[in-house]
C-alpha cells in the first residue's frame, strides 16, 4: 500500500476510503452545503468533495462511477472518467449526470464515486510513413467477431 498525503479543504470533508480489503476504488464522498442536493433528470451537478490530494507522480487518479449508484438511481460521473494529475493540487470534484427520468438526491456525506490510482506511460509521438502490421490490422468496431 503507498501513501497518497490529503488535505481537508473543509472540516466536514469525508477522507476517502475503501470499502473492503480487497476493493480497487477508493469511495469518494459529497460534501454540500445542506442536508442534501436533488439532480434534475438529464442534469449536471458538481459534486465538493472538500479533499484535496498530492497523487505521486506517475499515476493519475482515475474516477469511476459506482456501480450501485449508476444501477440503482442513474447518477454517474458526466464525464464518464475523470483524469486527475498528479501536479493537481485543488479540489476533488466529481460532474455528477442524472442519466434517469426521475429527479434524485445526493445526501450530505453519501458516497458518489470511486477513485481508482493507475499508472501511466507518458508518450514521445514520432511521426511515421508506416506501422506494423497486425492480424487486426485496420479492423475497426466490431472487426474482431461478435
């Protein structure tokens, strides 16, 4: 297990944390300003975390939806994945979408993502006249079966 150093932007802020041991995400909590908040059907509300985090450098933090969140009220993150820089040092935040026809309400300290750390590979593009070739090749959506 690393250490990744938080601060709290809120006295409030709920630290992330892991739901079992084995779980990949970290939960990542609401933190509003009143008991609770509704997100209109098709609308977009960001979502204060009051955390703020030094990710090491090498790694992104990744967030996710939860599945029980997504399934059971249709409240994921708008932009499917956020990316999070280890140079960022403000906020958390998470664009919660209501993606369902029903208003639905995120209480104060609910859990509303996940937060997974991957690492990456930064890239050197070279420019080319040519690529490998591949059993796939240039077969695009669906190219490989069923």
């Amino acid at each position: 297990m690393s250490i990744v150093k938080y601060v709290k932007l809120n006295e409030n802020a709920i630290v992330p944390s892991y739901g079992t041991e084995f779980s990949a995400g970290a939960d990542i909590y609401a933190l509003v300003d009143t008991e609770s908040v509704i997100i209109n059907p098709n609308e977009t509300y960001l979502v204060h975390t009051g955390i703020a985090m030094e990710i090491p450098n090498g790694f992104g933090g990744f967030v996710f939806a939860r599945s029980g969140l997504a399934t059971k009220k249709g409240l994921a993150p708008a932009n499917k994945v956020g990316v999070i820089d280890s140079d960022y040092r403000g906020e958390i935040m998470v664009p919660l979408h209501n993606h369902s026809s029903v208003p639905q309400t995120i209480e104060n300290g609910e859990r509303i993502a996940q937060m997974v750390f991957l690492p990456y590979m930064k890239a050197d593009f070279s420019n080319s006249d040519s690529l490998d070739v591949t059993e796939r090749n240039i077969g695009g959506f669906g190219s490989t079966g069923k």
